[in-house]
DNA sequence: TTATATTAGTTGATATATCAAACATTGATG
DNA sequence: CATCAATGTTTGATATATCAACTAATATAA
C-alpha cells in the first residue's frame, strides 16, 4: 500500500495482498468459498468427524460451522448424525455425491496452487514455510503479552 | 490444516493461516478492522485523496469504501467535499482528530510489526518479500487465463 | 442424588465484503 | 445541442464471520 513505510511493513502488507488475491481468484474461478472448501477438504481427508473438531481444524467459528454444514446438508453434500455415546456431540461426514463434487474441486485447486509455485524450488518452499511458520509463532507470543 | 496434502498446499494453508492470525490478534488489540485500517493509513499518509483512489490503494470495494467512511465521517475521524472541477469525484482526509487519534494506531502497529519480524534479518525480509511477489504474479496469471 | 460446571451446538444481533443496479455528472459524437 | 458512453459514488440484496446468549447433554462434586 504504501510506500513510505518501513520493509516490514511492506512485507506484511504483500502477504495480506497475496492472501486476499488467492481468496478472490479462487473463489471466483470455483464458485466456492475458501472457509467452505477448507471444511469440505478437511471432511475430505478425515472422514466422519466431530463439528468440534472440524471446526478446531478449520479454525473458524462455531456459529460460521453450524451455518455452513446446515447449508451442505441441505444440498446433500454432508450428513449429520448425534454420536450415540454422547448426545451433545454430532458428526458430520460428506455424502457420497458431496464426496464426488469435492474431487473436482480438489483436482482444481491443486492446478491452481501448482500454477501458483511453478517457480518455486523445493528449498524455496521450505524456506517460505519456514519464515511463514516463525511468523506465526512471533504473532502468537504478541497476544499473549497483551491478553 | 491437512498433513496429507503436497507440500505447495501445507505452504498455502500456511500463508492463508497467519495472515488470518494476523487480522485477528491486531484487530483484537486495537479495535479497529484491518481494512478500515488500511484507510485511515492511506489517508495519513496521502492526505486528500478522491475516494476512488483511496479504493484502488486500499483494494476493497467501491460500496466498502463508502460504507466505511460515512462511518468515519460520522464519527469526525474523516471529511469529504466534492470536488469542485468534478463533482462527481469526492476528496476524502482525516479531520484534525482524526489524524491524531491515527497516529496512536500507527504506532501501535509498527510495534506489533517490530514483533512479527523480530528474528528476521534484513536479508530474509527481503527474500520473503520477493517470494510473495512471485506469487502475487504467478496468480495473477492464473486469473487472465480463465477469465 | 441433586446442584453446579463444562462442553457442543444453535440462534440472534451485528459487522463488513461482495455484486449488481441505480444515479448523477461529465465527456464524446453525430 | 442531443444522445450516448464512461466515470464515481451510492444503495439494496446477499453472504459470511464474529460475539454473546441460550439450550441440551454430560461430568463433577457436595
């Protein structure tokens, strides 16, 4: 954004470009949103699981989960049913039909991060996730200090 | 989010997952949104400005901008004028309070990206933001394609 | 075993981003 | 000059994230 600020700043400022720019790009190129296909990418990988723990993994709000598994539902791309051992809990898992679009849209978004790293070698992909990762840690510990 | 997905796709997720870390711990700090943030920092730092350059700085949309600064005009942070060679074209600045209330959100961030960097060399700032740049036009490529 | 605390999920209120449609103003063209 | 296109802004409809309050079920503890 701006020019004048220090490289830091600038960089933190490229990351939240990129970010918004895959969100944006991918989005409209599969008609899915990025929180909903990382539910159904987590379903996906994990099979039945709890909302609990799908939320946990997706890391977005209970209430945001709820809306989007009662929207899947509806179109038959998620079923739901109460863990018997504990009524409080319930799992949700894709459907067989959810199961098939979600492959598509898998197959699409990994052309798209393929396309999006064509030029990253394999150490520079570590690198990336690395400094990505010390990021996350510094970040955390700022919220701790002040919470 | 998932562990058996290609390396590309942990580096994404990685990406995608602090920049979300980011937009919340700073939000929660400061009470102020990232993208009205991104505002009133360009604002400081352009002065007066059309709100149509103020959109394509900041990169929200057109009604967002409106929206965000009838907000911030009612709160006297900023004000508007039309301007008089174009009347379709309305200039924006921070009003006198409201620069001064910004400057403390500056600070606040620049402390909080001190944080964030804190182990980084000037070398890796560098390379990061390089390899956020290749990014930024390896996806951008993405979209001219399919659209 | 009854009262209390915890946990999982839902719902309501609110905030904000997006798109599309509308509007006003200006510029360009016949 | 009259029309039509382009530009900047606004508004309405919709989507989705968040927080807080609530419900239901379970676990804990007096």
């Amino acid at each position: 954004m701006s020019h004048s600020c220090s490289e830091k700043a600038n960089v933190l400022y490229a990351l939240q470009e990129v970010n918004k720019q895959i969100n944006q790009k991918f989005e409209h190129c599969t008609g899915v949103s990025q929180s909903r296909l990382d539910i159904l990418h987590q379903l996906y990988e994990t099979g039945e699981m709890s909302q609990k723990a799908l939320q946990q993994q997706v890391n977005i709000d209970n209430a945001a989960i709820t809306r989007h598994l009662k929207q899947l539902e509806e179109r038959d791309v998620v079923s739901r049913r109460k863990n018997p051992d504990d009524n409080r809990v319930t799992f949700v898992k894709l459907t067989k039909s959810g199961h098939e679009k979600i492959g598509a849209f898998r197959n699409e978004k990994a052309r798209f991060i393929d396309e999006a790293f064509k030029d990253f070698s394999e150490e520079e992909q570590l690198l990336l996730s690395k400094m990505l990762e010390r990021l996350k840690v510094n970040i955390s510990a700022i919220e701790r200090e002040r919470s």
